[in-house]
C-alpha cells in the first residue's frame, strides 16, 4: 500500500497542501522505495540544499540534471518486483514534479510577509479636543467622543487614517500618495485640502478648501480590504471602487450627507464646532442635545414629545449652560439639573 500513500502525498505536494509531516513522510517513503536509493541520493541532496537558513537564499542549479537522472533510472532493468516496475512510469512523472514543486514552494515560502499594519489610536473623551499632527505634515482636530487610528509608519503609495465620530482634516498636498479616510459605512479621498468628516451623527462630509471624493461602501467588504492594505497599496482605489455603492464630488464650500447608501449633495456657508460655533439647520432636537453632548461633555436627556422638534440656531462661543437653556425655551420645555446625575433634563411641560 506503499507506493498509493506515495503517489496520494506527491499530489498534495503538487496541489501545495502539504504540510511539514506529511513532507517528511514523503522524503522517507522516497527514499525506502526499492530501486530508487542511488537516484534519492541526489534528490537527498537538494532537499538539503534547498534547507539552509532563509540568509542564505540558496539556489536550484542542478533541477533538470536530476529530472532526467531521475527518469534514467526509473527505467533501469532493476530487480524489483512487477507490481512496483508497473508504477514506475507513474511515480517517475510524479517525482519530477516533486522537485519542481518543492523548489518553488519553499522558494515562495522564503520571499518575506509583508507586517500587518500596526495602527497608532487616539480617543477623546465627551466634552474634550485633541490635535493629531502627522508624519507628513497634516493635521486633524478630533472633537469629543471621538477615535482616531492611524499607521504608526508611512506607507509607500498611499496615506490612510481610520475615524469614528467627528474631526477636521488639513491634509498636506502629495499628489503621488493619496489621503483617505476610512468611516464604518463610507470613505473619503482627497490629495490635500481641509474638510469636517461626521461619522457618527449625521455621516456628513464638508469641504472647506479644495476637492473631495466620498464613496459609500459597504462595511464589512472594506474592513477585509483594510487587513492586507500594505500588500495592495496601489490596488487600493480600485478596490474601494469594487465593494462601492455610490460615488459623491465634492467642492469647496460643498456638504454631502450619506442617508443608505446615497449621498445628498448641498452647499454651506457657516462655520461650524472647531471654530467654537454649533449650527443647527432644521434639524431634530435629539441630534442638536447629540452633538451639543459630543461639544461639551454634558449629559442632555430629552422627554420624547420633544426630541422630534425642530431647530434652526447657532451657538457662538456659548457655555453648556447657556446652550441647554437656549434649547429648552425655544421648544417650551422645562429645564431641571439633576444634580445626583448630573444630567440635564428637558421635559414636556
């Protein structure tokens, strides 16, 4: 039953499945077979040859010497048995590949892994700021509730950060290394140009100087792409493009805000929260209490009659104190500060 275990262990090899007991069952049961002990002697020597430390990258000069050696001798009148002199032809084929499938697989196996990429995290707190400057000179002002990831090392081709929640990006020019970042439902491409990114609240991007490129993506196919991103550097925009949805251009003075998978495009004229004011445009009461949160640190619970009103207001260097306040009397709430809490409470009078 020999030579079938023989010839089953050869097509792992060839089908690269092999693992490392099955080869060095494979190299005895070679070297035991009857008839083939002055052919493995060579043989013996380039499983040998090709063992040698990584360092010292050794070479396969002598493959078709042994090749034809090894057919030379396979169909030498030898006094082995008939059974075995019928499998010959087989196994003489089947070794040939052998050496070349060992050759080319611990070639491969010596050619260096790429490292994963090692991220460097930032996080800030409700209510707390953090500039990041990096390598390359740009820089982004994390607002609260906030994380920031970026590679602890420059990558050749491109440059990328990962954000959850809210920062403003002024990204340095470099044409050749594209910037992005990368958000759980979307990712933004730019080469140099300043932009607020919302990935949390409202999954909105504004541009503030130059041009963006924004593209809705679905989550779990980009995040597998982020894992060999240092291997795929320069496959990377095509990729996003593959696990895409929709695709917005954006200008200066331009918003997009992805609702699904699409993106409603429209234009801006206000300052917004890193310029220490808060502008609230016909949106609802429990976003405006979110981001007045994610500002200042404090605890804003509203009664849920309220929390689908309206606003339209801006807050301009404004404490917490005047800014829940503000929203209380706009909407004919009642105020109350649970000091045991510390929480502020909103209630439909």
């Amino acid at each position: 039953m020999q030579h079938k275990e023989l010839l089953r262990l050869i097509e792992k090899l060839k089908a690269k499945q092999i693992d490392t007991e099955e080869l060095a069952r494979l190299k005895r049961l070679l070297s035991e077979t009857a008839g083939t002990k002055e052919l493995l002697s060579d043989m013996q020597l380039t499983f040998k040859d090709l063992e040698f430390p990584e360092e010292k990258q050794p070479v396969f000069p002598q493959q078709e010497a042994v090749k034809a050696r090894l057919l030379y001798e396979l169909r030498k009148d030898a006094p082995v048995s008939k059974k075995l002199r019928r499998l010959w032809p087989a196994v003489g084929v089947a070794a040939s590949v052998l050496i070349i499938a060992v050759f080319l697989l611990l070639n491969k196996k010596r050619q260096p892994v790429p490292a994963a990429i090692t991220w460097q995290t930032v996080e800030t707190k409700h209510g707390e700021r953090k500039q990041v400057t990096l390598g390359d000179g740009s820089s982004i002002l994390l607002n609260g509730n906030s994380t920031l990831q970026y590679p602890r090392e420059n990558l050749e081709n491109i440059r990328i950060v990962k954000l959850e929640g809210e920062g403003f990006f002024e990204v340095a020019k470099d044409t050749s290394r594209p910037f992005y970042v990368a958000a759980s439902d979307f990712v933004t491409r730019v080469v140099g140009t300043s932009f607020n990114i919302d990935s949390k609240i409202e999954n909105t991007v504004e541009v503030n100087t130059g041009k963006v490129n924004v593209f809705s993506v679905d989550g779990a196919q980009f995040q597998s792409r982020l894992v060999d991103i240092r291997t795929n550097q320069r496959q990377f925009q095509q990729q996003i493009e593959q696990v895409s949805f929709n695709k917005a251009i954006l200008e200066k003075g331009q918003k997009a805000r992805l609702t699904g998978n699409t993106w409603t495009v429209f234009s801006f004229n206000t300052k917004n929260w890193h310029n220490n004011e808060l502008v609230y445009l016909n949106e609802p009461l429990q976003q405006v209490v979110a981001k007045a949160y994610r500002f200042y640190g404090d605890s804003i619970y509203v009664s849920p009659r309220l929390s689908t009103a309206r606003i339209t207001i801006t807050f301009r260097n404004k404490s917490a104190d005047q800014v829940v306040k503000t929203l209380s009397e706009i909407t004919n709430g009642k105020l109350i500060k649970d000091k045991k809490s510390n929480v502020w409470k909103i209630l439909n009078e």
